[in-house]
C-alpha cells in the first residue's frame, strides 16, 4: 500500500512511533504554505523558525532512508493551500491512503477532518505522542466541578507522573513554592548569557521576503539563536540546567530593560514544534537538581516544572474543552483598538516600550512581561481581545493558538470571565515598580496618580475597576479591591478617570 503520511511544521517530534516503522512504501509530506504564514501577520523570526526546523526535519528523515516531499514557499507545484497540495500528491503518486497526525489547532483540526472525509481513499489519524494528557483529559477531570482550578489539575499531574513526589507527599513539604519566586532582580547574581550556536538564516529570509509575506519585528539573518533542530534545542537546555536554573524560581517573574531572557530557558519554540517532549525537559531539569541539591534550591524547579506539567497541559485542556466558542469570548464587553505602539514600541511608557522592544528585537516576552506590562495595558485601556489574540498570535516565537488563545483571552484579557483567571490580572504602577526596573527612567511618576506627568497604570486602573465593577461584584478576589474603590472621594474618582479617558481615547500620545 502506498501511505502519504501528512507532518504539520509544529509535528516536529523525533520520537514519533512513525519513524520506528517499516515504511518503504511511505510518503512523508512536509509544506511551507501561504495558508499558514498568512493567517495572521507574523513576527519575522516565527516564520523563519518554522522554515528553518522544518526543512531540517526533512533532512532528517532523509538521512534515515524516509521518502520526502518537502515544498518550500517557492516551489512551483506548491498550491500555498493544504487540501489541494494533498490532492495533488494523492493524484501524482498513486496514493491508497492517507495519514496524519491529530493538529493542535482548532482549525486545523477542522480541515484535516474535512479532507479526509472528501477524500476517496481511506485517511487515519494518529496521536502526535507529545503531550502528558489527552485532549479530553482536563474536561473529564473538572467533570462534576464548579471551576477549573489549575492547581488541583497540577496536583492530579504530579501524582499521575510521580514528579517532584515522595511517596505521596510533594517533595519540600509543599506542591507550590511560588512565594518564593517573586524576587526583583537588581543586576545581581550575574546571568550567565548563552554563547552557543549562532546561524545564518538568509536564504531562508530572502525565500520569505520574495514570496512577498507580510510580516513585522527585526531579525539579524547572520546571527539567528533560536534552536532548530533537536541537536539545538537539547543544548538550550542543558545550557538552562547548568547555568539558568539555580537561580530561576527567584527570579522567574522579574522584569529588567537590560535584560532580554534574565533565566529563563527559551525552550518554549523547542517544545511548542515538538524538537523537545515535556517529560524529557522536566526529567532533565529535576535530574540535574538532584546531583546539585547543595546549590539549587527546590522552589527554582518546582516553579520551572509547574509552567510545563500545570500550566501548559492545562491550557491545552481548555482549548479543547471550550472551542469554538472560545475564540468568541469578550464577557467584559471591550471594544477599543490595540494602540499603534505596539507594532513600533513607539511610547514614553518605559515598561511598555522596553517589553514590546524586546518582542520585536527578539519574538519574545516572557510570561509577567506579557501578563502583567502588555496584557495589562490593553486590559485596562479595555481593547477588543480579538485585536490582542492577534498581536499575541503573531509576535511570539512559542504562539500557537492553543496555548496562545487560552494564556491570551482567558488569563490575560479575563474575556473568558473567568474560566481560567479568578481575578482579571491588572494593577497599577505600584506592581510594575515592585518587579521591575522599568521605573527609575520612566517620562512619568510612578507614584503620581493624575497630572500630566502620572503614571497611566494608576489612573486607568481605578477607572477600568469602577467602569467594570459589575462583572466583579460578589468575587471574593475582587473584594477589598472593591472596597477601596467605594470608599474612594468622588472627585478623586472622577480626576483619575478623567485622566483615564485621556489615555484611553488616545493611546499613542503617552
């Protein structure tokens, strides 16, 4: 039987049973297409990394006796759409059947099932053996329950995997040490900056740039570091285990204008294309914890190990649990435009500027600085989260709508209501200064509220709970914050949204 079997560019996994396989009479089809880099307008670096890991897949392949038909964005029987290339290969070489492996994305789903439908041979799909979970896992588990506590469903996942357990007890005596991970960074301990590969990526840019994809943010083709391949990727992280990790949990929501990564371990794109399976990440991590117990303190990795096996299976969970509809949620009613400075980075805002900056410069932002700086701003400036999906969706390296939707509507945006959030995650000023350095050289005055040269944070703040409050009324979390604003002056409360439907009305200006 002749088999043309389907690898989506984020399918990227070494380990997948299909290679272990006999399959002579077996094609494998790996596609650069139009359909895919222009969906949205994407982050220049994204689509480069896409390119670049895909067609070193195929290589790969290749190089263990596979068939491979690789279409690069150029090549003159690439259609740029999905179903037709299919088609095509279907016609050309006389396949019987056709395979794919379960995408990750909601539309994509949607047309794989589809084209398997119209097609008049026979079509499987197969498990991608990626994640810790099936896709149907967190809704089985929150079954019979009134919230999706993300905690709760990070402790099934210990237990269910026996990681960071003693017996039945959580190593520590804890399951949570994120109290300690909360330390503002003030340029001490040094951060040891990865040194290793650098590659040269311009034949792959101009083959973008020529095929005329819209594309935004800056790239230096000569000098590109982000893993590609699984040889990259597994240096990223032993490069985070041996110098990143003693010090992440610390220092794991800390923002600095200097810093672009501070100890973070960049595997987000690595796992996010499959080069790198969940498990292998946290079993290297919690590995090189154990032979340095003396110097690594359990809370920098049980903070590293709750992003992967809590928050990421989680969010995965909710995707699958809630579209369609989810990608419709706007329960706060938000209407406004995304300010223009978030494509430039173009505003006296220092927090703001120096988180979009490092977006554009480098396809990342890690997690606070995209929660708790640019979530927050277009939060409080209430933007439509349809425009934030957007920006979100295209900007970052890692985004891929399944855990970029979720992080982005639901944690960030609080459309979702609060599914997964039990509080919209906004503040004023006074957070940015407590984890940041953002403040020191900023045009306006953190401790200012109203007056040409206050702080934005402050006044939008008051103003989005006071216009909001009704959404808010009877959520625990919500209340003394609630409390404060009732017991607020009236004219102080009318200066300070005054002030608040400056900015509003005209973002860019600030």
């Amino acid at each position: 039987m002749k088999t043309l079997r389907l690898i989506l560019g984020d399918q990227l996994n070494h380990k997948h049973s299909w290679y272990h396989n006999d399959d002579k009479d077996t094609l494998y089809f790996i596609a650069e297409m139009r359909q895919e880099t222009d969906y949205v307008k994407h982050h220049i670096q994204k689509i480069v990394a896409f390119f670049e890991a895909m067609e070193a897949f195929a290589d790969w392949l290749r190089a263990r006796g596979k068939q491979v038909v690789y279409y690069r964005l150029d090549d003159k029987q690439n259609t740029q759409k999905l179903g037709t290339n299919i088609a095509a290969l279907i016609k050309k070489y006389g396949i019987e059947k056709f395979e794919y492996q379960l995408p990750d994305e909601y539309r994509l789903d949607q047309q794989l099932q589809q084209l398997a439908d119209d097609l008049s041979i026979d079509s499987e799909a197969f498990d991608s053996e990626h994640f810790l979970t099936t896709r149907n896992e967190l809704a089985e588990f929150f079954k019979d329950k009134n919230t999706l506590l993300m905690e709760s469903f990070y402790r099934h996942m210990r237990r269910k995997h026996d990681v960071l357990m003693e017996g039945e007890k959580p190593s520590g005596g804890k399951w949570n040490f994120d109290e300690s991970n909360r330390k503002k960074w003030k340029g001490q301990p040094v951060i040891p900056h990865e040194k290793g590969f650098r590659k040269d990526v311009r034949e792959t840019l101009a083959r973008i740039e020529q095929g005329g994809v819209k594309t935004f943010g800056n790239i230096d083709p000569q000098q590109f570091n982000w893993p590609t391949t699984r040889e990259d990727s597994l240096k990223v992280l032993r490069y985070f285990c041996e110098h990143l990790l003693v010090h992440f949990g610390d220092y794991q929501d800390a923002m600095d204008p200097q810093q672009a990564y501070l100890f973070h371990s960049r595997l987000s794109f690595a796992m996010n294309s499959k080069l790198l399976h969940p498990m292998e990440v946290i079993q290297a991590v919690i590995a090189h914890w154990q032979a340095n117990r003396s110097s690594i303190s359990i809370n920098e990795v049980e903070g590293f190990v709750r992003q992967i096996l809590g928050w990421r299976e989680y969010m995965r969970g909710v995707y699958w649990r809630e579209m369609p509809g989810y990608a419709r949620c706007n329960r706060l009613q938000n209407r406004n435009d995304l300010p223009d400075f978030y494509w430039t980075a173009d505003t006296r805002m220092n927090c703001l500027h120096h988180a979009i900056r490092n977006s554009l410069e480098h396809a990342y932002a890690h997690h606070i600085q995209r929660l708790m700086i640019t979530g927050n701003f277009a939060l409080l400036t209430q933007v439509h989260p349809d425009q934030v999906d957007a920006w979100y969706l295209g900007i970052y390296i890692d985004a891929i709508e399944w855990v970029e939707i979720t992080n982005t509507r639901g944690m960030s945006q609080f459309a979702d209501g609060g599914l997964v959030a039990t509080k919209p995650y906004i503040s004023s000023g006074s957070y940015i200064q407590k984890m940041s350095n953002y403040c020191a050289d900023c045009h306006y005055k953190v401790k200012e509220k109203t007056g040409d040269e206050a702080c934005p944070f402050n006044s939008l703040y008051w103003h989005f709970l006071a216009e909001k409050r009704a959404h808010f009324d009877g959520n625990p979390r919500m209340a003394m914050m609630l409390s404060l604003l009732d017991k607020m002056d009236g004219d102080e409360l009318e200066a300070l949204s005054a002030r608040a439907r400056q900015i509003i009305r005209n973002p860019d200006a600030f």
